[in-house]
C-alpha cells in the first residue's frame, strides 16, 4: 500500500469517525422527548443509513442527483422497519399503510410531535421525525466531510441537526453541558486534524524529507490539543458556575395544542337529566371490565359556588389534558385490563373509561378522526373527544385498574400534600360542621369515614322524580346548605358527593368528585355492564400519601328514603333573630346555567395558538424543503459565480482562458474525461472527440494566441470569444434527455477539480488599438519554430 493511498484510507476512517460522533450528540438529545431509549434503532439507523449512502457515491464519484435519489428510495425502503414497523409485514417489508404515513410524515409528523406531551409513544409514529432528521444530517455531513478540503462547511448540516432537536425537544435538555462540549470537542479537534495533514501533505513529497513537515504537524496538533483541553476546563467551570437557572424554550413551549377544557359545561349539571331521560336506554356498553372497576366520565376538584367543575390553573390539574399516544399512565400499577366500549345513547365530548388507560384504538370508519380529536388526562384519569362521541362510536383501552385499599392499609397513611385549586362561595357553617362530624377521628382515614358516615347514614336518597320524595337537582352552595341544614338531609349522589367534597375540603382534606358508573353488586364481574341513567354515580376521592386518591362513597342506599316528604330545618338553639326569607325554590331537574365570562379570552388564546402552530408548521416543512433544495441551489450558485469571476476577470487574457475554461468544465460536467493538467491542445483533443464539435480545435488555438501574443486582445475579441464558447456549449445539450442535463448543471466535479490553467501574475500590456483589415501574416508561416502556429483571427468587418 502507497503512502497516498495509506492517507485517503486515515482520511476516511477520520472523516466517517468525526461524523459519527457529531450525529451522536443530537441523537442523544431526544431522550427527554421519547422518556428512553425507543427511539434509538430509529435515530441512529436513519444516520448510519445516511452517511452509507453518502461514502457509497463519493466512493462511486457520482454527483448529488443520484444521492438525493438513493436517499428519498432508503427513507421509504427503511422507512417502515425503523420508524413505524407496526405497519408492516413481518416488522420490515413496508405496506401501502407504511408509504402513506411515510409520506405524509414528512409534512405532519413535526405537528405530530409537537402537539403531544412528552414525554410521547414510540408507537404512534412519531419516530418518523428522529429517523428523517438522522437520515438527511448523515447525507448532508457525510458528503461535505468526504467530497470537500475544507471540513467546516460539514459542520453546518450537524449543526442545524443539533438546533432542530434542541426545538422540536422538551424544556428539560438531556445533560447540555456534555451535550456542548463533545460536539465543540470533536469538532475542533476534527479540523485541526485535517488541517495538520492538509499542511502536511501538501508541503513535500512524503519521503525522508518529509520529516521536518510531519514534526512540525506533530507539534501543532499537541499544541492544538492542548488549547481545546484548556477551553474546555474553562467553559465547565463558567458554565458549572454560571448557568442560568431558568428552563429553556422550546417550540413545544409555542406550539399549544388546540383544547382547552374550560370551553364544555361541567358534565355534573346534566347529571339529574341523565338519570331522568335515559333510566333503562343503555348510554354505552363496556366489556372487559374487572369485577371491582368503575367506569369515570370526569373528575372536577374546582368549586364556584355554583357548580363543581374541572379547574383552570393549568398542568397537574384536572384541566391538563393532552393528546392521547401509546405510553400513557406508564407509572400506574394495578390489574392489566383491555376494556371494549361500544357507545349507545350517550352523546358529548366526555369519554367513557375505566382505570389508568395506557393506550386508546379507536374503530369504525371516523376512528382515526377521533384519535386526532381525543385528549386524555393522566392525573384525574378521564378523556374527552372533541369530534364528540356519537351512537355506534367504539374504541379498545388497554388499562390498568388499581386495587382499593382496606381502611387498616389506610390507618398509618397520612393525606397527600397536594396543592388544589380555592373553594369559593362555600358558607362559612360548613366548616363547623365538618370540624363537629370529625371530632372523634384520630386518624386520616377515620376522619374521611366519618364525614361519609354522616351524610350515608344520616341522609335519605332521592332523584325527586315523579313518584320520589321531592329533592332538588343540582349542586350550588344554596342547594348544599338546605341538604346539611334540613332535618332530613334527602338528595342523590350529585348532592352528597358535592358536600362531603366541601366538607373535606374546609378542615384541609384533599378531596375531588368524580362522576361515572358502575354496576350493581350483584350484576359486578359480567360480560358485558350496560351503564344507563339508573347506573349513573357520583363519589368521592380523597388523596393519600402511599395509597394516591382513594375512593369513598357518602351517598345513602337508594332503599334508604324518608318517612315523609316534609323536610323541616333542625333546631337551632342561636338567639333569636330576624331571619331573611327563604331563597325560591329552583325548578326541579333543571341545572344551573354557568355563565362562560372567559369566552372572549379563550378564543383570543385559541386564535393565538391555533396562528403560533400555523406558523410553527410553515416554518418547519419549509426548512425540510430548504434543506433538500440547498445543495443543489449552492451548486447553481456556485457555476454562476465561477463564470461571472471568469467573464469579468481584470485583464483581457484572463477573460479569454476563463472562457476556455468555463468550455472544458462544461465538457467534464457532462462526464467528459478530461485530464487535469493538460494543454488546451489535448482537451480540444478529447472535449472535440465526444462531442464530434471540430470548433472546439480551433477555438484552443485561438486561445492560445490570444493569451501567448505580443498585446492584450480587444474587448471585441473577449466578447467574440466567449459568444462562441456559448455556442459550443450550448451545443453539448442537444440530442441529450432532461435528466443527463440536469445531472450536469448539478454535477460538482468541475467545481472539485480547482480552477485550471492559473498563470502567475505579470504587469498588465498596453492595449491593442484597433487593427485596420489587412491580409493574413505571412511572417507567422514562416516562424515555424513557435508553437502553437498562430490562426488568423476573422476580420473585423465580416
């Protein structure tokens, strides 16, 4: 092996090395986004895929149309198996389903990923932005590094990889310091490396007297090292010391998606018409469910005075819902539980669900509409579509169901120290009243049993439907304080859920409602539970420090109802004083109407989110376009400038060799094997042989007396020229298809050659005046001892 070809082969080896490294470090920061490692065989196929392909063509010495063609064929071939292998035949032989996602993915999966929470499912598609991003960064670094002398202009794509992922990741980076200092590290130790071996190489043939060159590398390359370590030390220790605290923004900071809960009534307003209007229509049917598993509709924690709804203070809330993706509730722990629910009557945004749901797959013909518009919250457990479910609708949970613990599990557990969102417009009694009925607990869960004691045993249970003892629908602070206050506390479970909810709350109790269904004791572990109005409940749900949210039910049994249908108010041994009248007695069945003040604000929010993620979308699909299209307009560029450096070049000889050089770089893009160094002679030679143009000799021999004579030519001479380099030029595309001409505006060979045929420096001649016409020279015919013999040039009147 020659030492020649010993260095291309460490060039190689350095070039690919140094690549590597620098994809690995935005690779890497994916993590936070997929919360592991599953993105991994996605990301780093696509680089490697990306940077085979490149060494492949730079190895075969073909130009970037054939790249960019090998890329777009691997990113649908390899497409399915890395990055949604769910979709294909086998995990690796892409289907019709495959090459569609893949190439609409290309367009929506940025959206995709920005609009669910992080951290997201490897399993809904969303590898599809690792493994493109991976692919093109590889492509585009790997050609640079290997096709250029000067490596930093590889540095740009790795680097634009590095800032897309920082945009499109989370606000909690995965460790930036290691992140910046590998890449700063191998980047600059990567340059100086190519540039010690450049200035080694190209100072004295590599024999024993290449020693003092290859010493003096050496050194600077230890020296070089030595600056890059001491940099390094220094900006751990700023940054170790002068970090900012606050979190970085990102796009997904931006990019809000689209729903806001706060928009739909709380679902606890229609319970009462439920119960009423569909007492035996079945709402929806759930097979699958655990005998001892309760199917939630919605959980509010968030009190006005008027209703129980979801609050509004944002993640962590029972307001923070996102979009559904495959890895939810991955912390939950319980009994696996796949529940089908096929819905009836029931229509609304609020979905049915039974436990912690880990995935949702919706069926029937609008499903994937409805995945889109599905959004789940972790925290409080419950869903909503806002396509709106409908009659006929059906979809699978895969969920896990937690186990309730028994209240001597609960002895020793202490309540949760959450921080939930401000009762408003509670009386002030109520606080009394619950401080009353737990004054006799010693423990966190004797005191949650006796407020349910109080209200299940002390009450009587009643929808206030036609034949019912009266009692009124919903669940304002007026409707509470008549249940507490009366001598006969009569209601159903809107109501005693609302109180012992308030209740709790006042003495410091983390407690929620939750609304849903759940069958009769006798009818739980069935096939098959259709839930309708008379299965339709409310509870509640008190949080715990070991044992999370813990559910307790104050509603007194439906057998259990009063002895007459006259509630009168307990006594109340106060000094006597004027008391105001009676508030008027609400309409039965009919809820409150909540009036929505935040409308204006939410729809100004909505539109500003709804142009910020337009906006985002834009931006991102046009970087990909650019990206794609960039190196073929830098090709464009770079011809264009070449030839307008050459045309316009300060003296007249120049103009005339740039001319023939513009001729013969034209050829060799058309793949014309010109040799480098040669005399224009021997390139007329081999450019008038393929393309059978015998201008082509002539017009080298004109060159050469042009640059070679006694004077500087003529600007007519200049223009007159290069008209007929045009026309030559202009001839090497006929009878040739679109894609070989293509192929040779984009060819980069010309440009990687060099400039040919430079000539050193010399003063400037006295321009030629203009010649009057006369006969052609004698003299030169007779001067054989010059050469390349002279050809007359065409007169100037012709």
């Amino acid at each position: 092996m020659t030492a020649g070809t010993t260095l291309s082969l460490r060039r190689w080896i350095l070039d690919l090395s140094a690549v590597a490294a620098l994809l690995a470090v935005p690779i890497a920061g994916f993590w936070p986004t997929f919360g592991g490692p599953a993105y991994l065989p996605a990301a780093v196929g696509g680089a490697l895929l990306g940077m085979g392909l490149a060494a492949l063509c730079t190895w075969l010495r073909w130009g970037i149309l054939p790249l960019a063609g090998l890329t777009v064929l691997a990113y649908f071939l390899f497409g399915g198996a890395l990055a949604l292998p769910h979709t294909t035949v086998l995990g690796f032989i892409p289907t019709l389903d495959t090459l569609g996602r893949l190439a609409l993915g290309v367009v929506t999966s940025w959206k995709q990923l920005l609009t669910t929470v992080a951290p997201v499912a490897a399993s809904d598609g969303h590898l599809v932005v690792p493994f493109l991003l991976a692919l093109l960064a590889g492509v585009l670094t790997t050609s640079l590094a290997l096709r250029l002398r000067t490596p930093a202009w590889a540095l740009l794509p790795a680097t634009a990889f590095l800032g897309i992922e920082i945009a499109i990741g989370t606000a909690e980076a995965f460790v930036p310091v290691v992140q910046g200092i590998v890449f700063a590290l191998v980047a600059a130790v990567w340059l100086a490396v190519r540039q010690s071996w450049e200035h080694g190489t190209g100072a004295v043939p590599l024999g024993d007297d290449a020693t003092p060159v290859r010493g003096v590398a050496v050194r600077r390359l230890i020296l070089g090292g030595a600056v890059v370590v001491i940099a390094t030390l220094i900006g751990v220790g700023t940054s170790a010391l002068a970090a900012p605290q606050n979190p970085r923004y990102v796009l997904r900071d931006v990019v809000i998606p689209p729903f806001d809960i706060r928009e739909y009534p709380s679902p606890l307003q229609a319970f009462r018409a439920l119960v009423r209007d569909f007492p035996d229509e079945p709402l929806f049917t759930v097979s699958g469910m655990p005998k001892e598993a309760r199917v939630r509709l919605a959980t509010m924690d968030a009190y006005d005075g008027t209703v129980y709804n979801v609050s509004d203070d944002g993640a962590g809330t029972s307001s923070a819902f996102g979009p559904v993706r495959g890895n939810m509730s991955a912390e939950a722990e319980g009994t696996p539980a796949t529940v089908h629910v096929e819905i009836g009557a029931l229509d609304g945004v609020w979905m049915p669900g039974v436990g912690a749901a880990r995935s949702v797959e919706f069926g029937g013909d609008d499903g994937e509409d409805l995945r889109r518009s599905a959004f789940y919250n972790e925290g409080t457990q419950t869903a909503v579509v806002t396509d709106r479910l409908g009659e006929g609708d059906e979809y699978t949970l895969e969920a896990v169901v937690p186990s309730t613990p028994s209240d001597d599990a609960l002895e020793d557990d202490d309540f949760a120290p959450l921080s939930l969102p401000d009762q408003e417009g509670v009386p002030e009694e109520f606080a009394e009243i619950a401080a009353k009925a737990v004054a006799e607990a010693t423990t966190p869960v004797e005191q949650v049993r006796a407020l349910q004691t109080m209200l299940a045993e002390g009450g009587y249970f009643s929808h206030g439907l036609e034949g019912e003892v009266l009692s009124r629908a919903g669940h304002g602070a007026e409707r509470i304080s008549t249940l507490l206050g009366s001598d006969q506390m009569v209601g159903d479970d809107e109501q005693y859920a609302t109180a012992m909810a308030l209740l709790a709350r006042e003495i410091g109790i983390p407690a929620r409602v939750v609304m849903g269904f759940y069958p009769e004791e006798d009818a739980a572990g069935g096939a098959v539970f259709t839930a309708t109005g008379d299965t339709l409940h409310a509870w509640v749900e008190v949080a715990f420090a070991e044992h999370g949210w813990v559910t307790f039910d104050p509603t007194p049994p439906d057998d259990q109802i009063p002895n007459d249908q006259t509630t009168k108010p307990k006594a109340d041994p106060k000094p006597q004083v004027l008391q105001p009248p009676p508030p008027p007695q609400e309409p039965v069945d009919v809820p409150p109407t909540v009036p929505d003040d935040r409308e204006a604000e939410d729809e100004s929010g909505f539109d500003a989110a709804l142009i910020a993620l337009l906006v985002a979308i834009a931006i991102i699909a046009f970087s990909v376009i650019g990206v794609l299209a960039a190196p073929f307009v830098l090709v464009g560029v770079l011809k264009a400038a070449r030839r307008r450096r050459r045309r316009e070049a300060e003296r007249a000889a120049d103009r005339i060799s740039g001319g023939w050089e513009e001729l013969v770089d034209r050829a060799a893009d058309y793949g014309t094997a010109v040799r480098g160094g040669g005399t224009r002679t021997e390139d007329a030679g081999v450019v008038s042989a393929a393309f059978a143009e015998p201008r082509v000799t002539t017009l080298a021999a004109r060159a050469d007396v042009e640059v070679f004579g006694p004077s500087d030519p003529t600007p007519e001479d200049v223009n007159e020229f290069w008209r007929q380099v045009d026309e030559i030029v202009g001839g090497m595309a006929v009878g040739r298809s679109f894609w070989s001409r293509l192929a040779a505006r984009l060819n980069v060979r010309s440009l990687l050659a060099g400039t040919r045929f430079e000539l050193p420096a010399r003063a400037p001649r006295p321009p030629r005046a203009p010649r009057e016409p006369r006969a052609p020279r004698v003299r030169a015919e007779k001067k054989t001892s010059r050469a390349p013999e002279p050809v007359a040039r065409p007169q100037e009147n012709e």
